[in-house]
C-alpha cells in the first residue's frame, strides 16, 4: 500500500467500527482511494476493525487488508495507530466511541444519522468541537457528482429564489413478502427511529446543502408492520420504530417542500429523488440514475426550445469526473465514498475544512433536529418550529 | 346535429356558463361526442351560451353552434331548452346558478373546484340533491383511461392494501418571467383559493377516487408574488389566494401521503402526477404522459424480471379506448372531457347514478372539505381531522 | 354545420372512399375541423362516402353525418356536390379513383402509400398535375406539432450540417400470439408491400421532410409469418408482402443513416422514433409521445449544463397549438389530421401551394421511389442508387 | 496485496501493455478485484507495466502499484513474473505483443478489436490455440449484469423465436467544436478503423452473444472531418478511417437488424443501445444507463397489464449483484472490467473455458471479420456474405 511513497502523501491510520453494509462500502472506498484518486490527499492505512463477531471480523479484515481485529471497540479507539474513528456501526453505537475517540484525540468520521436523537448527536457535537478534531458525518450524497453540480448551480444563482423543495427516498425492503427479520434497524433501542434516521437524515441532508435551513415541520408517521421474526429464529419480535414518514416542510428563506419517506414502496429500491423549483429554473435528481441531473432554465426570449434537459454528469469538467473515465462512463453508488473520504482526508491531512462540501458533526446534529421534530409533530399533530441556536449549542427539541 | 336521429338517441338540450378556457374545452367536448362515442347515449343540443362580454359570446356560439346567447345566466337557466345547465364559469359563479338551475329542474353539471369553500359546496348539494337532479363535478381526471385502470386494479386487489398516496400537481404559468396578470384565478373573492382550488381539488379527487377518504391534513401554503399587474392596465392588484401549497395526509385506511400543487415550478406545465404504494404493487401516473400508466407487481418467484411496467394505455381492452384509434395511437387532455359528458349524458339519458365512475356534488363537498382542511391547517400550525357526517350534510370545517 | 356561415369561409364539398380506420380518422378531423380550428380556412361540407359494403356506408354516415352513400367510387366521383375526393381506401384503390377525380377536375387527397409501386405513383401524379388540381398525400406527422418544430429548427441552422437521421416505425399486431388474419395490408395485389408501404413511407417521408432526398438504399426484408387464417373463416391465405424491413440510407447532402420497420416488435404498438444529429445539436422524437420533442444543442462555453431537453411542444408558439389548450394539456394522434386537413382546405380556398408544408403527390411518388428501392436492394442483395429525374417524370426503378 | 493468502487462492501475475484509458480500466479492475469479487479466484499480482513513455509508466506504476516498468513490450513478455499478458495498447500493438506471448506460454487477455483486419485476427488465434493458453478479449459489455441478464432470459426462450436485433452505439467526442486531435484512433496504420473497430466490434460481439451469428451484411461509411490537428501540435493530419458506419444485417437464425456508429452524435455520450425482437418478448438496454434492463413479455390472457418493464438489475439474484451492493445501489461502468477479469482469472486458476460467458480470441476473430465485411460492403456496394470456416479457420474476408 505504499505505491504512492514517492508523492509524499502522508498515511493515516484508520480504525473501522462495523463490518455490515456500511463497515463494507467505508472500506471498500478507503481501499479504492489510493489508485483511484490520482494523486490521493493521503494513504489511509487500515489499522484495525472492531465489531462483536469475530469470525466476521476474520473475514472482513481477510477481504479488505486491515492488520489487526477487535471485538471491544475500546481496543480500537486506544490503538495508537488509529489516528481517525471511522464509525460505519449500528446509531446506538455512534456516540460513545465517537466521543471516546474525540477524546482521545483522533479525528471522527461517522455515519449517519449521527445518533439517535438530537439530543445525543449534541453530545457528539460538544465533544468533537472541545477536542478540536475534524468530524464528518457521513451524508455521502452531497459527493455525488450531480449533487454537487446542482449546489454550485444554485450557489451561482441559476435558479434564482428557491420556491420549492421536495424530497423522497423510497425502498421497499420491509414489503411484507421479503419476510425481513426484525433487525435493528426496527428496534428503537438500537436504532432510534426508523425510515427517519435512515431516510429522512438523509434528504434532509440533502434539502439544507442546496436550500436552506428548516424551520417548520409538520408530519405523520407509520408503522405498517409492528411485529416481524427475530433473526436468531428465537420468535417474534416488536417493531418500535416507524416504516415511514412524509412531512410538509418550511425553510427559512421562505421556501415550502415535502419529505417523503418509506421502506414499503413497491418496486422502489433506493429511489432518492428531489426536485428544486426556483424563480429562474428547476433541478430534478434520482439517485438510481446518479450520473443524470435534470435542469431547466428560463431562458429569455427562445422559448420555443425550453425543456427539462437531462445532464450526463460525466464530463472531465464535471465535479470528480477527472478521476473516472470518459464521459458516459458511468461512475456507481460506492464512488461517493470515495469522493467523501478522499475530502475528509484531504481535511485531515492539510487541515482544511469539512464543511460546507462535506457534512460535519454540527449538520449531524441539525438534521436530528429536523429528525425529531418529525417525530415530535406525528406524536403532538401540530407544526414544529425549530430554532438553531449554535451559539449556545442547545437543542431546540428535547431528545425522546 | 341530427344525423344520429336514426339511432333514437334523445337529445338534451344545453346551456353552458362561460365562454374562456373552461367552457371551450366542455364545448369541445360537446361538439365532438356525437360522432366520437359510437354510439352516442344522447345528442348535446347546444342551446345557448351566457357570459358578460357579448363579442365573446358572439364568436363562441359561431365557432361550436350554439342556437342562441344570454349576457345573464339567469335567462340561460330559465330557458326552456335548457335541459341541463354545464357550468363552467369562474368560482364564484358556481353555486347561484347551480343552484337556480336545480330549483328549475335542470340537470347540472359544474366545473371543480364545485365552490370557494364547502361551506358553499354544502348548499349546492343540498340544492341538487333537493331538486332530484342529476349532478356532476368535472373532475374529469377520473375519465382518463389510465387513471380508470388504476382504479380498476386496485379495486381487484392487485396492489392489496395500500400504504402510500403521493399526487402533485406542478404548473410554471404565475412565474415572474412571464408577468401573468392578477386574472380572477388570483383574486379570493372569486377564486375563492388559489393553488388549492385549481390543483389540489384534482389531486384530493384523485385520492378519494382510487384510494379513500382523507381523514388528516396538514398544511403549509404561500403567496410568493402577491401583487400582480391588472388584466385592464389599470395598476396592480393584491393576490390574496395562495400560489403554492403542500400538506401531509392521511387516508381512513390507514395509508399516508403527501399533495402538493404550485403555479411556480418552472418548467412543469401540467404535471400532476401521483404515485400509489401497496402491499402487492405500485402504480404511478403523470398527466403530461396521460396514455400512460406505470405499473409494478409483486411477482412470486420470479423476481428477477421484476419492475415498474410502462402501459401503453391504448389497447381496445382499455376504458374507452375502443372508440378511439388502434394501439399506441394516443389520445389527448381534450378525450377526458368527452369521456366525462358522454357519462354524465349517459345517467340522464338512462337514468343511471352519476358515482362512482364520475364525481357528484358530494364528491365535490367532500374534496372542498380538504381543501379548506389546507387551508385551516396552514394558518393554525395544526393538523386538521376530518369527520363527514353526510347524514346532515354539516359541513366539518367552517367555511372562511 | 353552417355555424360559421358569418365568417365568410367557403364551404368544400366532400367525398370520402372508405369507411375502416383511415375513413375514420379522416372523417373525426373533417367533423372537428369548423370548430377546432379557429377561424376554419373552410368548412368541409361532408357530401358522401363510398365504399362496397352497405351496412357500414350507412353507419359510417350517420355517425359521421355524410349526407349520402356510394357503393361505387365511380359515383363518388360523379357527384356534383363533390369538389374534393378524400381517398382513405386500401392501396389499390388509390390510383383508379384518384386518377379519375383528377380528370373530372377535383381536388385530390388521398392516403399513403401515395400508391403500391412508383409506376403508379407516377401515374397518378401525372394525372393531377395535368388536371391542375390541388394534391395532397396523408403524410400526416408533418403536422405533428413537434415534428414541424424539428423542421423549423433544422431550417433555421440550429443543428447545422446533418451527419445522421436514423428512423424506426415499430408495432406488434402481426405477432404469432394476436392470431391476427390475412387482411388486405398483407395481400400484395391489393396493399403492394407490407410494412415498407405501411411504415416505411411515413419514415422516408419525414428523412425527406427534414434532412433531404434519400440517394442510396441497401436492404433486407423478412415475411416471417407467410401463412394466415382468411377474415372470412375458408381456411388460410399466403403473405406475400414483407413483415419487416431495414435499410442502410444515404443523403443526397452525405447523411447516412439507417430506416426499420416491423410489425412484429413485441410491445412497440405505434412507436415512431427518430433521431437526427448535425454539427451543432440533435433531434430525437417518438410517436407516442407526440407532444415532446428531445433537442440537444452544442452550447458555447457552458457545457457542464449540455443535455438533452425535453420541449413539452405545447406551448401557445409551438405550431399549431394556439388552437388548442394552455401548455401541457396534451393533444392526440387524431389532431395530426386536424392540422393536415386545414392546411389541404386552406390551400384550395386560398388557391396556395400543397408543399412544402404538406406532401403532395410529387412527395408520394418520391417515396414510393425509395420504397421501391427497399424491395429491389433486398432481392438483388445490392445498393440501389435514386435519380430523380422529375422533369421527365421517369421513375428511376421499375415497378415490380 | 497478500491479505487472501489465507483462502489459498493462487496469485497470478500480471504484465501490463499501455497506460492509457485501456490500461488505468484494467487496473483500476485488477487492483479492485481482490476485495470487491469475495472469495476472489485468484489474487492479480501487479508485476510490470510496459509503455514508450517512461514519465508516464511511472506514474501508472506508482497510481496502481506494478512493481517495474518496461520501454519495451519484448521485456515485459519475458519478464519470468508475468503468466498473464494484458494487452491494453493500441489496435496496432495487440498482434506481435499477443502471438509472442502465446509463444511463450503466456495467458492473454486483450482489448478490443482483437486487431486491425480479421486476418490479422486469425493470426492471432492460431497462436494462442496452438500455444494452448488461455485467451480473451475484452468484451466487457457481456459483464454487465443486465446484459448477462439478457443472455439468460433469451437462453431460457423466455423471448422465443428471434426477428430482430437492432443496435447503436454513438458518441460525439469527433464533433467539430471540440476540435479533437488525429490520435492514434484516427489512423488507419495504427487503428485499422475508426467506429467500425471501436464501436461496431462491441455491438457485433454483442449480436453474436444474444442473437447468434451474423451472415450478412449491407453497410455505408462515412469520414466527415477528414483532417485534423496533429496531437504535437505539428499541424494537420489526414483522417483515413471512419468516423461512422450504419449497416443492414442478417442472422443465421433469420432474424434481421441494424447496427450503427458514430463519433459524431451530438450529446451522445456512450450511448450503446440494443434492442431485441422476439416472438414472446422483447428485450431493451442501454449502457448509459447500464443497472436497468427492459424487458417486456407477451402474457397470457392479461393484456391489459402488458408493458415494457424497467428492471432495475441490482438484485442480490442478479448476475454479480451479490458482491456489491443492497438493490437500487448502482453500479458504474468499470464493474464491467472487475467481472470480466474475475472471470478470466478463474478460468486461469481453475482451468475453465472462457467461452461463452466470456469471448476468446476465436470470438474477437468472428467480430473482425464482420467488421471486416462493413468496410467491403461499404466499398462494394453490395451485400457480404459471411462463412464461418473454423475447422480450417480461414477468414472469408480478405484482410484490407
């Protein structure tokens, strides 16, 4: 792993929490960086994971190369050469090692959502800010190429005013003849909430990168199916969290939306999708089609050939495109990750900062808050206003 | 117009209300049912038309053939000829005249929304019902044949019991580039709503039409352009309706979903679309496509050719279709309307109920109860409940 | 039908032959034509039909509102009342009658394949060129609003030099599984080809219409179902034209492309796709979804937003749509004919040229020539190269 | 790179020919293997990497970690490390370097078009026959999931009886406002052809693998920019091969279609189009979009529901889904090459045949002397007639 000695790259040792999806698509990505980004911003070097099954653990640090395996993760925050916490575990693990880790000194990055509530996300927050580590959440959507384009088209002010914002993520892995097992996604102990923290994280994410902050909520939830079999095969078990969500939404700047989100959406597999209405053009996105953003603009004077244009981002002048390959080459899900961490450790490594292109522990927390003001209007019928006082770092909705 | 006299079909003599985009359309429809439902259930006899502006009056009687023109719609419904009353003038035009022409024994026809608010709606169909009329609201959607597909699979349980209803409707013509005057669709007296009225109406309809009654709303709405040139050129008016709105639902079954309509998404012209979630399936529409239904079922054991299906909505086994031209030859928005008042001729002519394929006058109350819903839950930050007791017909929202 | 006796527009005594699906669509435009198009250029006055069986004359009449019936076209011909002959009649009816209208000094309007080879084209187009009458063929997606916008932007230079047309007229009735049984289309003394005729002539016509005239033809054709039931029950009938055909085009400008046409694509009902790119942008349309027109354009120094457009063709500037409804309300196939017939009344009211606009015969006989070619390349297993010497009027390839 | 030694799989190691676009695709792929194909069938071991320009090979050395670097391909072939030649260099260098190879008992793996002339192709073949190594050519579109799809529903009969292939692959990087230089691709000493060998060798060998064998041929050509900047800035150089190609074809099992090619389809990025015909089925892809695949089936006695269906191929079920991602979770364009170099290095490790899920150096021969029979018709202007002599293994076409 040391091809790129020569370039003067510095290594940066990584200690991964997790070795299920995320713990997969993390490494995956750390391993494609160095040959993929051309020159990387750093040579991540993978220490150590950790995790509580350790044929697993076996298995995973076999396919991916780390040297070493933990099943506390305290051994691997106390590894001297985990110079950054990766954290791809369940949320209920997102805090406590995060914090650990800040306090130890090593830099965090984390998926999201970032905790279980805003509450605890504060707690992440604090830490990593008093440690003065660099923090990232992982809200891998904002290094989708087209993602990006439709950011600095609205930053340059394309679109003029934002009039709208409306977002959907669906996927139908809990329809109920897959028959999935009460995982923890489904427990609100481990998970916090359900299609809200897994899905609305993210468009939420998505709506304050290109829109603007939230300011009211107005929501309803379900949980269609509440009882599903545990997956030792040991009975039946309780679904305490919710299968979807769908809100009415108000920003700041004054824009109205909707976020829509569900695991029981028939044939929808990861349809995120969102469109931007603006007084001068609008922005259409779909995830399963990540190399494609629509645009319209309003253009004086020729209407006649006015249209929703369909954008194969996948020109060299295109956000990340250098690094991939001619244009209509289509570049997949996991080369966000690639993009996403070769940011962070270019941040780590030059002592840049995350935020605004990548997410930091402060958007973690304040797309809790959105999260549990989605929560907070289902339970109490009524709209939720939020008020984001950084200064003091108070969460303006108690956590549940 | 008797050429289908050999076929004893009756003829029914009809009065239409307006004269502009709405009353072209019905017209349209009118002129061109004769020969394009064969057979014809009855013969529009197209009496009269009654408007403000005599010169209008005078071109649209010569364009479609109406015998005669009246500058007062009293004089149209009080013209014996007159067997049926098609109301297609402006909102506040809607229940005086309806009503009239029901306390003269005239059938009625209305264009949505049935009334500014259903307090209004209310005593329509009280006047209706009273008279013993026949009644019908042109939700005209219903009598697209893609939309009556659906409506007919999930009525045979092919999508089983349903999670999710999403409808939007998006249109681009208030945006400021194109410096729409404040027309009476802006102005709240005779509009009565906005956004809500012209597009909501439809989507409500459509909820109700293929999945049930809405039982929960919340609600946010805006006015972005609130001042707009007069159509005279006489200064500038106050838009006081809403350009946008955007609302949480939830069914009486259980599913949830989401309604937004707005006049300000550049680039959308007619695009309503909706998107149904069940247990067994998925079917999404968009209007701008209307030959088209997409369409994904659960498919046991063989899934790997699964996903969504685009229909050709042109087959001689489709609703309607067998009046029209061979496969994949589409139809047009106009073919609704003909579809909607060969129906509504149909249950004069045959004495046959009015619902469920097309909307009555209760089905016209009932979307104007959600769409005050809306309208109450964005100005009181509250979810609204609906209850509709139709037993008295008491409205449960007051109207504004 | 003499509602706009006031307008002054002259009245154009009609006669139809046939009464199947081209009668059909012919007489449906006839009829919405006064109304529909405002003002009307003329008003089509529907003096008779003819046909062979008299059941389906009368019914076709009545519903169509002709005055009287003919089972012969000799007295369609004959009538006074008649000043222009509308031929919707199989192909091998086109030339007799066409011809003999001419000579009795009538307007010509008859169906595509202008004829079933070039030798007969050419006959007929003598024929009407020595009458002096107006000619018209029923290439009728000339008139499709989006095609004629293709039109216009080519002329105006906004693709610059055509590289490529390719073309493809896809359907599904003749597959195994439909049964469908030997009619007319696939009896060559009767229909002369089988999809060259039918779909061929509607592709060559629009490379004609928008690129130029087709020089060189390499071809195959396929009878892949050569045996069918009869119509009338007494057993089977051989196929003697084609199902299927493709061809590789060249432009007399140096386009290349290519031309295909099947009715055996299974699930293709009446898709009609082609696709254009010159030096500056491309075009891309499809029949079944008339009312978008896909338009790429090479733009200067702007190229991370380049794509592919989606124009919604229905705007009050895009052709013709002023006539109908505000944009996005979609029209139908049917409208297509709408549009071509006014054009056809206007130019024998106003005494105006047929072309370019409109296909005459000139343009019939022309693409009967390159479907002649199609045949002739497929059976010698060569290029055939087209001359076109039109001052003699010499068909440059035999008639088979 | 030794982190599966623990699984006992053999390590291969690899010599590299070209750093170019070809060259970075199959070691991004070569690199990636190892931990994305799980359990990998053998570990690739980078040895060296062979080019002319030194700069350049060290920085492809270091980018992906070949341990040394060779000027001249001669060394790299007898580097006693390499067991498996990967020839990514240009069409000019795939013959010597391939056949020396062989001859020294070499596996190889080569890109596409196997070589300039099917003669050269044939050479080719022989020696890796008579060598008894193993031998693929980079087809990688059969390693797209949807496509090895297609070749499974199409195996099984799920379509039937085949009518029709019709393909197209168009680009635009030639258009003239990019003003792209005459590399080596738009040469004929080192090229052999332009589109037909870059573009028409993908969508043969994809007709070949789907369909089945291609028997005739009636094709045109076409240079439109003849002359371009030389790469060195040392002015122009002439254009003397193909800039696009359309062609009318013919099955051995009687279906027929179309292939096309263009570097000159403006907004046409990688856009690789197929679709199939069949008596039961029909069946669409499109590389851009390469996780979908549309398929639509004849379905018994449900016509109502009939549509083409859009598959999204990310399906644990699906071909090499199961390594990646959870469904809807994209994959991109270099997947392609991972699958395909998985598959060889198993047939390596295992001793298993690389035909037919693969192509061998007898399919890259077959694909030439198709595109072999482009250029002659073209020339010719007639139809070719292809014979396979594999017994004698002549070519039927004679090398240009």
């Amino acid at each position: 792993m040391s091809d790129n000695a020569e370039l003067n790259v510095p290594e940066i040792g990584v200690g991964m929490l997790g070795y299920a999806f995320m713990g997969r698509a993390h490494s995956n990505a750390l391993r494609s960086l160095p040959f993929a980004i051309s020159p990387p911003p750093a040579i991540p070097r993978l220490v150590a994971v950790s995790g509580r099954d350790e044929v697993a653990l076996k298995s995973m640090a076999r396919r991916y190369g780390y040297e070493r395996t933990y099943t506390d993760w305290r051994d691997l925050v106390a590894d001297e050469d985990v110079q950054l916490l990766d954290n791809g575990g369940p949320n209920n693990l997102h805090a406590a090692p995060s914090i650990a880790a800040a306090e130890a000194g090593k830099h965090v990055f984390c998926e999201k959502p970032l905790a279980r509530t805003a509450g605890e996300a504060h707690a992440m927050l604090e830490a990593v800010e008093k440690a003065g580590v660099k923090h990232g959440v992982a809200f891998n959507y904002r290094f989708v190429p087209a993602v990006r384009l439709a950011r600095d088209l609205i930053r340059q002010g394309r679109l003029g005013r934002i009039y709208h914002f409306r977002a959907m993520y669906l996927q139908d892995w809990l329809m109920p003849h897959y028959n999935t097992p009460r995982l923890w996604r489904m427990d609100r102990e481990q998970a916090g909430t359900g299609a809200i923290g897994d899905l609305a994280a993210h468009i939420v994410d998505l709506g304050r990168f290109l829109v603007g902050e939230i300011r009211g909520v107005s929501a309803m939830t379900r949980t269609f199916i509440d009882e599903r079999p545990l997956p030792d095969g040991s009975g039946t078990g309780k679904v305490d969290v919710d299968d979807a969500f769908v809100a009415a939404i108000e920003f700041e700047n004054g824009a109205i939306g909707s976020l829509e989100g569900t695991r029981l959406a028939a044939g929808r597999k990861n349809y995120e999708l969102f469109e931007i209405n603006g007084e001068k053009g609008s922005l259409r996105f779909n995830l399963e089609r990540l190399n494609e953003l629509q645009l319209y603009l309003v253009e004086e004077g020729q209407s006649e050939t006015e249209g929703f244009r369909t954008i194969m981002v996948t020109e060299s002048i295109h956000p990340w495109l250098k690094h991939w390959w001619p244009p209509g080459h289509i570049i997949g899900w996991e080369h966000t990750f690639i993009h996403e961490l070769a940011h962070f450790l270019d941040c780590i490594a030059n002592n840049r900062p995350v935020a605004p292109d990548g997410a930091t522990f402060l958007d973690g927390y304040r797309a809790a808050l959105v999260c549990d003001a989605i929560v907070e209007s289902a339970q109490s019928r009524r709209q939720i206003e939020l008020a984001y006082e950084d200064a003091g770092l108070q969460p303006t909705t108690q956590p549940r």
